[in-house]
C-alpha cells in the first residue's frame, strides 16, 4: 500500500511540475518564456495598446470636428489656450469636444429627469453646459496672469541682480527662470521658453513680443516695450529695469489700494442681507404679531 501511495505522490508532484513549467514558458507576459524564447531566437510578440492620451484623443477629435470652426476661431481659441498654459495644438480639439461632451450630458440629463415637456430646460441646460468650459477658461487665464503678475517684480529684482552682476539679459533671464522655478513656476516656464527661442535664432525683440502674446499682461507688455526700447538706443539695462521696477511696484500698490476702496462697496449687499434684514424680523416681527393677533383676536 505505502509503495502505490509514494507513486501517486510522486507523479502527481511530477505532472504538477510539468504543468507549471509549460505554463510559465507559454505565457506571453511571463519573464521564463521570453528568456526561452529569446535563446531559440524567436521574438517574443509584443501587444501595442494605445496609451489614454491617444485613445482620449479618438475620442474627442470626431466631438471636436462636429463644430464649424472658422480659421479666425481656432486662431483666437488656440491664443487663448496659450494664456492659459496649454501650448499643444490637440488642446483645441480637447476643448471643443469638452464644450459638446458637456452640451450632450446636460441634455441627456434633462431628458432623464424631466423629459422632453419643458423646452426651457431643453435650450438652456445644455447651452450651459456648452458655454461652461469657455467660461473655465477663462477663469484659468485670470488665474494665471495673476500669478504672473505676482511674481513679476522679484523676476524682476533678481534680472537687476543678475545684470549688475556682469550677466548679459539673455544669460540673466535664464538664470532667474531656474531661480523661481519653485516659488514662481508659471513665470519661470515662460521665461525659459525666451531663452529657448533666443538660442534657436529668434532675435530678442521677437520673442519677447512672443512672451506678451502668451501671457496677455499689461505689466509683461510694458517691461518688454521697456527692453525693447532699451536695446535699440543702447541705454543701461540694469538702470531700466531698476526704474521699470519701482513704477511697477507703484503700479502694484496702487491696484491694492484700489481694491481696499472698493471692499466697502462690496460689504453693503452682505450687510443688508445678513444683518440688516435678520435684525427687522427679530425686532420688528413680535410686535406685527401680537399687533395681527390683537386686531384680529386670535
């Protein structure tokens, strides 16, 4: 009995092996059967699956085409993408297929929950979801010229610091976009993108004109007009950018106190509905009570 016992032991232990190692060298993904495969010189099949970029820009580009676009459209569209900080060209595509994805989930949704009786909410909740991302980026766009906007006076102390150093503009520039890489990541990737083209070929005054267009900031726009200026009649340009800073700290006080103006204007509607209106119903709505309960005699 023991010897039969010990021979079905050992062979099921025998085929267990077998198996295992015929699976294991048959398995596309397993690391025994390429090395097996690669010592019988035989090339392990390889299973391309597309990537989610590529697959989400299937998806979007047939959404993105369902939109007549004019030439002047894309172009506006596209500049506004830039500002925002999206530089690749499929953005566009992404964001007109956004604004139709949006457009068809709000009408699937009114017409799931309503149906199709209220033509109100047919026109307008889809319109809103089609206007939505237009309006997002625009709030991105803010948001980034603010922090631009932030961050241009030390960009700016520190291009002082640098050309009072001995560094030329363009070598300073550069050394000011690795320095507020961190504290300022916004400005400091276009500050790169500068120099890049700079060391492409691109004369200075070209890509700082480039700058103003990617970034729409009135303060950019005047610093670069300053440097322009600057480079053409051959003025210093550590002394330029030392005056352009101190305006622009004015500038940038200025719009604080300008703000701080308008706070009291802005604290009249909250006021009135918070306070003002709370305080009549405490004071005022005992007295019209007992005063209804009296003429009435309830």
């Amino acid at each position: 009995m023991l010897p039969i016992a010990i021979a079905i032991v050992v062979f099921v232990t025998v085929a267990l092996v077998v198996l295992s190692f015929g699976a294991a060298a048959l398995t596309p993904s397993s690391v025994l059967g390429a090395r097996l495969r690669a010592l019988g010189g035989q090339q392990q099949p390889t299973e391309t699956k597309p990537a989610f970029r590529e697959r989400l820009e299937q998806a979007m580009d047939p959404l993105s085409k369902a939109i007549p676009l004019s030439p002047a459209d894309v172009s506006r569209t596209r500049a506004w993408l830039i500002q925002a900080g999206f530089r690749d060209a499929i953005h566009v595509n992404y964001y007109f297929g956004a604004r139709l994805l949006m457009a068809g989930v709000g009408f699937a949704a009114v017409a799931l929950v309503s149906g199709f009786d209220n033509i109100f909410l047919l026109a307008g909740i889809p319109g809103l979801g089609f206007f939505l991302p237009r309006f997002i980026l625009k709030r991105m766009i803010k948001d980034r010229q603010m922090r631009i906007r932030i961050g241009l006076p030390d960009a700016l102390d520190l291009t002082v610091i640098c050309v009072e150093a001995g560094l030329a503009l363009d070598q300073a520039l550069m050394r000011v976009g690795e320095d507020l890489h961190h504290a300022h990541p916004d400005l400091s990737d276009e500050l790169h993108l500068v120099t890049l083209e700079m060391r492409a070929g691109k004369p200075r005054a070209e890509a700082l004109r480039n700058l103003v267009d990617r970034t729409g900031v009135d303060d950019i726009r005047a610093l670069v007009g300053t440097l322009i200026q600057t480079d053409r009649f051959g003025t210093s340009i550590a002394q330029a950018l030392r005056v352009h800073s101190d305006s622009l700290r004015t500038a940038r006080r200025q719009r604080a106190e300008e703000q701080a103006a308008k706070t009291t204007i802005k604290m009249v509607p909250p006021l009135v509905v918070f306070v003002l209106l709370p305080f009549l119903f405490v004071s005022v709505g005992p007295a019209l009570i007992q005063a209804y309960r009296s003429l009435t005699g309830r």
